[in-house]
C-alpha cells in the first residue's frame, strides 16, 4: 500500500512538472488559435525579431526571422500551426538578428513574395539569405514608404518607411508596415530609429494605431515622445532577449511606456505573444509585462 502511494506521489509530480514545462516551453502557444481572426505571433526569439501574421482569410505573412540559430524553430512553430506557405516574406532590414533564420524560412516553405529595403550588408547571414533565394527562383522585391503591400482583402498593409534611399545607420532602412483590420491598426517599427520617427512624423503620415512593435528592442534611440504620441497606442509589444547585453528595453522608452498608460507585452517575460483581433477588439494568449528595464 505504501509503495502504490509513493508510486502515485511519483507520477502526480511527473504530470505537474510536465505541464509546467510546457507552459514555459511554448509560452501560451497551447491556447487553441481562432483563425477567423487577424493573429499575430511575436515570437520569443530572444535578442531578435519575429513576428508571423495570420489573416481572417487564411492568407500569412512573416515578418523577420530571428538570429541564425533560430531558424529551425521559426520553421517548426509554424509547421506546429499547419502552414505549408508564407504568402508575404519581409526583412525589414539586413541585421543578422532579424534575417539570420530566413534562408531556413525561404527552404522550408512555399513562398510568394519576399520584400527587403534597398540595403544590403556584407555578412555570410546576408549572402545566405541570398542564395537561399536564388535557389529557388525567388526575387527579392525592393520596397520604400509609400506603397502597399495587397495580400488579404481584409486586412489593409500600408509600408511607411523607408523614406529615404540613404543612411548611416541600417536600422533606419528598417521597412516599416502599418496593418488595419476593421476598426484596429497595428504598427511594426522593426529597427527604425528615431531618425526614421521623424521622416515619417513630417511626411504627416497618419501613425495612429492600437498596437505599437516597439523599434529596436526597447532602445533609447527609438521611440521618441513626439512619434509614441502620434501613435498613441494603447499595447506596446517589445521583442527583447532576458539580460542581454545591449542593456534593451532602456529606462528612457520604459518610462515613456509608462507615463503614457500603454499596456506592455514583452517577450523576455511573456514568452511568444499572440494578439488576436475580430477587427473590433484586440486579445492576448499571456498576461501583460511591466515597465522594468535593463540595468546594464
């Protein structure tokens, strides 16, 4: 009788443990996702973007692809979703933290069409992306502020930067895109800085929109006040690495965050992040982060 109670004592702890870890595992990815809705993953790719779009309509779009060593798991999350093909691929800009998975991506999918800015880097990451392409016949469609990106009849993408075809800096060729579905907007900033904020404040574009991908990770040199208040978002998401070195998300943006009342998700401490909307509201599969920043 004695050995049956340790035996069952064994197994309850078996099933805790196991359902803990895959709570941390999957970062809320166990939720049943309703593809009725516009859902957006931002995945936890650590110190990099990811970020992977669902239409009502059934059609997809990826948005950066992590570091190098996150490809193959970009690839079997959206395997685990049952996509078979990304019908938009974007870049936003040649950093390895944010095309580093891709040429896994462009190999372990059907693709439509990829858009990169008219920027390009030196580095084995960029060259693999690349010849990822080549191999299969995939042109790389340079795009700019202006334009629209036509993938779902639901869902309007409007791309509000680049808006020059020169920087220093290539954070600020950073493509960024605007979606509007039903009454809700979604803005991702990629990398684009401060420099880039202030090209699209003067080119009067309309910024406002309900969900803000804060640019480059949470850093002071994006995000400014002027820019964060034509957004006037009511959810910020920030893609950021727990303890990295680049000291992300800093107190500057933290504390604007918070004096505006906007809601953080984060995924440092949030895992994967999926907000859906039915184009009326905005749900998330995690609770919300809090305004801590990175001390370093």
């Amino acid at each position: 009788m004695k050995i049956r109670k340790i035996f069952l004592l064994l197994l309850t702890s078996l099933l805790l443990f196991s359902l803990v870890s895959c709570s941390v595992d999957t970062g809320g990815q166990e939720q049943e996702i309703d593809n009725s809705k516009l859902n957006i993953h931002f995945l936890d790719v650590g110190q990099a973007d990811s970020i992977f779009i669902t239409m009502p309509d059934g059609k997809s779009m990826l948005i950066d692809a992590g570091n190098n060593e996150d490809g193959k798991g970009i690839v079997k999350y959206l395997e685990g979703l049952g996509i078979a093909r990304i019908d938009v691929l974007i870049g936003t800009h040649p950093h390895e933290d944010h095309i580093g998975g891709m040429d896994d991506v462009i190999k372990g999918f059907d693709i439509g069409k990829f858009y990169m800015p008219k920027a390009s880097s030196n580095t084995k990451t960029f060259e693999d992306v690349l010849d990822a392409a080549n191999a299969k016949g995939l042109k790389i469609v340079s795009t700019r502020a202006g334009t629209n990106i036509v993938l779902s009849d639901e869902v309007a993408i409007e791309v509000l930067a680049p808006n020059s075809q020169s920087y220093e800096d290539l954070n600020n060729y950073s493509i960024v895109l605007r979606l509007t579905y039903g009454d809700k907007r979604f803005l991702f900033m990629g990398d684009a800085e401060k420099l880039s904020e202030i090209e699209m404040l003067k080119r009067g574009y309309d910024l406002n929109s309900d969900l803000i991908k804060i640019g480059h990770h949470g850093s002071s040199s994006s995000t400014s006040e002027e820019f964060l208040a034509a957004v006037s978002p009511e959810y910020a998401v920030i893609s950021v690495g727990e303890g990295n070195d680049y000291g992300h998300p800093h107190k500057e943006t933290m504390d604007l965050l918070k004096k505006y009342g906007i809601t953080v998700y984060r995924t440092d401490e949030c895992g994967t992040v999926v907000a859906s909307s039915d184009g009326e509201n905005i749900t998330f599969n995690v609770e919300s982060g809090d305004y801590k920043y990175n001390s370093k």
